[in-house]
C-alpha cells in the first residue's frame, strides 16, 4: 500500500479528478467532490491500485464516468 494516509490518498484523489474533469457537479447533481470522498478509499486500501498513486487511480475512475 502507498505511504499515504486514506486521507491524504483521498485529498489528492478528489483533487486530481475535480483539476482533470473541469466541472463540481454531475448531471444528476451529485458533488464530484462527494463522489470521490467516497470512492477514493476504496482504492487507497487495494494494494494493486493505491500502488499507482491517487492521481492515476482517479483518471482510471473518470475513464468511466458517464457510462451506464
């Protein structure tokens, strides 16, 4: 696992993507920043993907956003 705290895995998560994304707010109206709140710690406490940093773990997530 990262060196980073869940947290501090997480402030970089949500800030990466919310800087990549450009927009706070999905269309249903969910925050982005809520969004990856939630998100982000799942992949800080999977070796396989908190390996690779915060910052690529949120594009890997945003490559499926808008998908149904």
């Amino acid at each position: 696992m990262t060196d980073l705290t869940e947290e501090e895995f997480t402030k970089r998560f949500t800030a990466h993507a919310l800087k990549q994304c450009g927009f706070t707010h999905f269309d249903d109206g969910t925050s982005v920043s809520d969004y990856c709140a939630e998100v982000g710690p799942s992949y800080w406490k999977d070796k396989n993907y908190s390996s690779e940093g915060p910052e690529t773990c949120a594009e890997a997530d945003m490559d499926y956003w808008g998908e149904e």
